[in-house]
C-alpha cells in the first residue's frame, strides 16, 4: 500500500518581530499587553518587510523542508499551497514558488481554507500521492496575514502575523506504518460570516468563532482517532492550529495530554492562519521533540467555516 510519508519540514519567519506593545504603539491602538496575552497567550509576531512576499516566505520554507529530506528541485513533481494571502490571482503563489525553487516538472496550485488550509493541503497531496498522480509534493502554508487586517479594529489585528511552513511527503510502499494515516476535511458555509475578508480587511465576530471553535475540533479529533482505531493515549504530540492559547489548552485536556505534549507557537507566531501548523511542525522537529514514529495530531478551524484534522507518523 502507498503512503505519504513526511520527509522534511520547514519554516520561515520574517526578520521583523513586534511585541504586542511595540504593535500598540506602532498603529495607536487602545490595548494592552495583558489584555492581548491574557485573552490569547500572543505575546508578539511576525511581519513580512516591504516587498516580501507570500511566494518569497513559501519558497524558504520549502527550501528548509527539501535540505532537511535531501531531496532536490528534481525530485519535486507537485506544490500544493495554502493560503489565504495569495501574492496575485493568478498566476497561484504555488507556481511562483515552483519557478523560485528552479522546479521544471510536475503541477502547481493553490488551495483555500483560510486557517484550516494546510490540513485541506495535505488531505489533498495525501489523496494524489496514494492515487498515483504524484510520487511526492511539498505541502506549504504561507500569509502575509498582516497585510489584509484592520490596523484600526483592535479586536481583530492584535491576533495575526507573517509565515510560512513546508513539509516535504513523499510516497513509500511496503508494510511500514509511517506517513499519513488520515485526514478529515469539514466546513460549513452558513457560518461564512462570523470570519470572513470582507472589502479587501479581516471581520471576525470572535465569541461566535470561539463558540464553534472547541466543539468542532474535538469532533474531527474524535474521528481522526476513530477512523485508525487509536485512543487519546496513543498520541504522542498535538500540533494544534495556532490561534488562541485558550483553544490549544483545551483540546490538550480533552485528549488527557501533559502540557508539553502539545507543540505551542501562539505566543511567539500568534496566528499565522494556514502557516501556523506546518511552522509548528518545523519548529518541533528542528529541536528535536517531534522525532521518526511518533504519532502527531493536527487540527485546525479557520473561516469558512472550515475545519478538519490530521493524524501522521513521522
Ligand atoms: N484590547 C483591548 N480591548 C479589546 C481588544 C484589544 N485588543 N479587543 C477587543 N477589546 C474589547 C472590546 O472592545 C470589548 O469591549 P466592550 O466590552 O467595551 O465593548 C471587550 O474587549 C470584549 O470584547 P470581545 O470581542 O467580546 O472579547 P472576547 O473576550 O471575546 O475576546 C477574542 C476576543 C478575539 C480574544 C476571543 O473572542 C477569541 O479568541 N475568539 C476566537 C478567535 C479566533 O481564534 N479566531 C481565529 C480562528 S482561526
């Protein structure tokens, strides 16, 4: 049986870092560092600079996840993208990227599911990979997130930053168990307004969002587990989608998993949307926790509604 195996990740995050006092001050807001941590664990986050692009951050990202599989642009026959900060229309910030890592084969393209998109990405590079379209993919999640906020909706602006994160799959026979054992992809369009760009900048009711938030996660994370057979216990890491310390906290409990079993970035990343997983994933297996056969747990809920989960072994 063909599986996806994930062979590297990688991350990229701009030079520029604010604390929550420096974005204050740098847009006039009337908030506070303890009203932004205490609410969302985000103590600062990162900005694209000037002319730095979706495509630019997502090409570093995959060129960490390429060094990391010792593989090189010729073994690449697919990039799949998630974003909800594309560089143009058209043509797809994928293929940018394909022409940025010298790439000359194979297909390109990007992916919309806001924050839940690099789950969509890799559910989708999964399905190709095991259906013989593709014999290995990088699956990116890059946002210049900063660039579509509302610099004076305090409620929502405080929330976001820049990134980029890249894995490397690439299809494995034979009776292993490493790889992508399941993905589960969900939405729901008649919660398209509580989340949603709208002229061109962020809206977000943030109770409501919060409201479905650990309802609809711990369903797909029940699910996940069901469709292999495994129990809570069975999971060695939760690599939650990184937008609220209180959400991540809560489905850590709900899975009966010690704190440093789960991989946090909020604090330092805040949310970077379909980046904030895969710069998790990059972040937790550079240091060393995340290692070759541990069992890793991903969800992710973002606008859409849109929500889903994954379950890999590295
Ligand atoms: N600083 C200071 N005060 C702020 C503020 C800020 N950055 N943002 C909002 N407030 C104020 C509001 O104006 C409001 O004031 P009022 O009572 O005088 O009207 C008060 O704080 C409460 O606002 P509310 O939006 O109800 O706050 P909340 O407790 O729900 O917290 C969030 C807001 C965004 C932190 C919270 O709703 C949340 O985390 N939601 C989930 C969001 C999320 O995860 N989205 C991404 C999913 S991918």
């Amino acid at each position: 049986m063909t599986r996806s195996v994930i062979a590297g990740t990688g991350g990229y995050l701009p030079v520029r870092a604010l604390t929550n006092d420096e974005l204050a001050e740098a847009y006039g807001l009337d908030t506070s560092d303890a009203w932004i941590s205490e609410r969302t664990g985000i103590r600062r986050r990162h900005m694209a600079a000037p002319g730095e692009t979706t495509a630019d951050m997502a090409a570093a990202a995959a060129r960490e996840a390429l060094a990391q599989a010792g593989a090189d642009a010729a073994e690449v026959d697919a990039i799949i993208l998630a974003t909800a900060t594309p560089d143009s229309a058209f043509p797809s910030t994928a293929t940018r990227v394909q022409e940025k890592l010298g790439i000359r084969q194979g297909f390109s393209f990007d992916i919309s599911a806001a924050c839940t998109g690099f789950i969509y990405a890799l559910g989708v590079a999964d399905s190709m990979i095991r259906t013989g379209h593709c014999r290995s993919a990088l699956v990116i999640g890059a946002e210049a997130f900063t660039r579509i906020l509302d610099w004076t909706d305090r409620g929502t602006c405080v929330l976001f930053g820049d990134g980029a994160g890249a894995v490397l799959l690439r299809a494995e026979g034979g009776e292993g168990d490493r790889g992508i054992l399941s993905t589960h992809l969900h939405s729901d369009g008649r919660h398209g307004d509580i989340l949603q760009v709208e002229g061109g900048l962020v809206r977000m009711a943030g109770r409501e969002v919060f409201r479905h938030a650990v309802a609809k996660l711990a369903s797909a994370v029940d699910e996940a587990l069901a469709a292999n057979g495994l129990a809570q216990a069975d999971v060695q890491w939760l690599v939650p989608h990184q937008a609220n310390r209180r959400i991540i906290d809560a489905m850590g409990r709900k899975l009966g998993l010690p704190a440093e079993r789960v991989v946090v970035t909020v604090d330092r990343h805040a949310n970077t949307s379909a980046a904030s997983i895969p710069l998790a994933l990059a972040e937790a297996t550079r240091d060393g926790r995340v290692a070759r056969g541990d069992l890793v747990l991903m969800e992710a809920i973002g606008g859409g509604l849109t929500w889903g989960a994954a379950l890999a072994r590295f």
